[in-house]
C-alpha cells in the first residue's frame, strides 16, 4: 500500500505505507494517519501529506526559529493553524516568548495528541489555546498586539483559502507591533512558482522587507519548499542575532549558519521573483 501525493495535476510522490492507524471526516476537512517503516506515522488532510514522524523537525525548527532569532525581543507570537504543535513547541523553547495559536479544527489536535504526542508542547503554561478560524480571530484583535504572526497553514483550499488573501495579511499587518514580522507557509519553488509568487506579492503589499528562505521536506512533494517572511523592520540576515541561535539547545536541523544560508536565492528563483523580492 503507498500513500501518494499528486500535485498541481502533474507531479506525484509516494511513500510505502504498513497500514491506516486512524481516519475521520472532521468537520472542515477529511484527516487520516498511516504508519510506515521509514517516515514513522504520517499526518494526511484531505490527501495532502503534512507532517511525519522522521522529518517534521524540519519545517517545525525553520518555522520558529529563522523569525524567533530575527526579532529583537519578540514575546507575544500568534500561530494560525499549526494544530500538529510543532510549531508551538519550537516557539515555547524561547524562554521570552508567548504563544496564542488559533487551529479551526479541534479534531487535528486531537489526532495529533494522541497519534504524534511528541511534535507537541501542549502543557506548556505559555501556550495559549484558541480552537477558531484565524481569519475571523484577526479581525478582531486590536492593533499592535503581537510582535509576530507565523501561518502554519495547510494549502489554498478549503477553510484555508482566506488565509492567503490581501485582506488577511491587511490585518496581520495591523496586529503587529512597528517591528513586527510574518512568516507564512511558501509553498515550493519546484512546483509551485505562481503560488510562491502570489504569496510573495500578497505580503509585499504591505511589508517592507519580503524574503523567501528554503529548507527541505523529503515528505512534501519535490523536496524544496519555502517559507516566505515578511518584516516591518529586522533584515533577516543582517539583523539575526546569532548568538540567540547558538544557544539553542537540543535542534536536530536550525543553526546559525542554516539560518544565513536558507536566504541564499539560486538565479532562476531570483529571476522569477524580481520585484516581488525585497531586501
Ligand atoms: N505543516 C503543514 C503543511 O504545510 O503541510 C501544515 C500543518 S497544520 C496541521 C495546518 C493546519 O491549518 C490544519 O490543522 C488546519 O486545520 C489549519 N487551518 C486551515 N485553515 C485554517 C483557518 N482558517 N484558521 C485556523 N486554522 C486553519
């Protein structure tokens, strides 16, 4: 049996698969996990992969740590959707930060609970939360709340369409401090270069600074995705604070030098992007 992963219609990636361990029809979406010898347990919603046991430190350290070792002293950090906890988790090992994370869908952390407990920090006291729609929570949060907004989101379907929209990222933009930054999932440059390039255009109408940084996800299909962040004010590289990433302890893949070098675009990227890229 084979979990298989068709992308955009063109592109198809497996993995052998020992057997289904659980499956359900949420009320958002249809959510699956399958055991397999070499990825560990993987994580399936509505077909597309998210995360598996072997490789999910991966997206979960870059997420967190590439804007966590950027900002100055960000404290208050919204997470929209993540409902795994990866994400969460990397965040809460900066002693500083705070996490409010708003997940649709009550039903993956569940799943995730009880499937993938290690991905997740979920007694943490500084982890606040909220089951919701993080388009509709955005609306209503008062300006300059937080000092980052990272969107673990899954693609453009369903209850996540909205949260690849201008209209979102207008109030991203207003929730965040004077020195605030996004980051958002970025899709791949492989695969998906124009919905990477919707995503760096949509942020770039209302950021100063919009860099996409690379990483690998052996699971996700083609390998190379991206997430694109965006900043009011701290340069990525120029601003990180190396010493912050240095001191993290225990990261099986973020390091200072990953950090530098995850922004390093080759030629056809930069081409592509032209404009869209601002540094
Ligand atoms: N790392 C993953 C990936 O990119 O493949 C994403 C992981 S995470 C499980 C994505 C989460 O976003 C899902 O749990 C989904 O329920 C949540 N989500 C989708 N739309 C949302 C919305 N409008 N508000 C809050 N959470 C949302």
């Amino acid at each position: 049996m084979w979990f298989e992963e068709i992308h955009n219609g063109f592109f198809k990636q497996g993995i052998k698969i020992e057997k289904k361990l659980f499956g359900t029809k949420s009320k958002y979406q249809q959510i699956e996990v399958y055991e397999s010898k070499e990825f560990g347990r993987i994580l399936v919603i509505d077909g597309h992969g998210m995360l598996c046991e072997k490789d999910e430190f991966i997206y979960h350290e870059m997420m967190a740590h590439v804007p966590a070792c950027t900002h100055k002293e960000p404290k208050k950090v919204l997470v929209i959707g993540g409902g795994d906890g990866g994400v969460a988790k990397e965040l809460l090992r900066h002693s500083h930060i705070e996490v409010d994370m708003v997940e649709i869908d009550e039903e993956v952390v569940n799943v995730s609970k009880e499937y993938f407990p290690q991905i997740g920090d979920w007694n943490n006291p500084r982890l606040n939360l909220i089951i919701g729609d993080g388009i509709e929570y955005v609306k209503n949060v008062e300006a300059g709340m937080y000092d980052m907004v990272l969107v673990d989101s899954t693609d453009p379907e369903g209850p996540a369409e909205g949260l690849f929209d201008r209209n979102f990222y207008a109030h991203v933009f207003k929730i965040l401090k004077d020195d605030g930054l996004v980051v958002a999932q970025g899709e791949s440059w492989w695969i998906d270069m124009p919905l990477h390039k919707q995503i760096m255009q949509v942020i770039g109408e209302f950021f100063k600074i919009v860099m996409p940084y690379r990483f690998e996800m052996y699971m996700y299909p083609g390998c190379n995705w991206n997430f694109v962040l965006g900043s009011k004010l701290y340069h990525p590289t120029a601003d990180m604070i190396v010493q912050r990433a240095d001191m993290l302890d225990g990261l099986r893949y973020y390091n200072a030098d990953i950090h530098k070098a995850s922004f390093i675009l080759p030629n056809y990227v930069k081409k592509e992007l032209g404009d869209l890229y601002k540094w």
